[in-house]
C-alpha cells in the first residue's frame, strides 16, 4: 500500500496531485487509487494514536507516538 502511494508521488502525474490536490481529486485517473490508498494510511494512523491516546501511561512509553 505504502510501496505503491510513495511510487506514484513520484511519478509527473503524482506530482500534479501533490500541487493541485484539490482538483486532481475530482478528475478521474490514476490519482484516485493512489489518494484511496494514502486516505486508509491516514486512518490506519488516526486509529493508531486514538487507541495510544486511551491506554497511555505517563510513566511507560511505548512508542514514538508516545
């Protein structure tokens, strides 16, 4: 999933989505996939730090979230 996003961005049509986000998303193309996949990174890690948030111990660390 990452492999793939971060390959894309590279790409003359991924950086045309990376300027011009606000249109490429409404212009059918490839950039739909590559923003699909980069939107469930975004929730995965969303969810990550809600659920770090709810068990966090001040006093143990776990992660770099932490």
């Amino acid at each position: 999933m990452m492999l793939g996003s971060f390959q894309f961005t590279a790409t003359p049509i991924g950086q045309l989505c990376e300027m011009f986000h606000s249109v490429m998303k409404h212009l059918p193309g490839p950039q739909q996939q590559a923003l699909k996949e980069l939107q469930g990174l975004e929730d995965f890690i969303t969810k990550k730090v809600e659920q770090n948030q709810r068990t966090l111990d001040p006093n143990s660390p776990r992660d770099f979230i932490d």
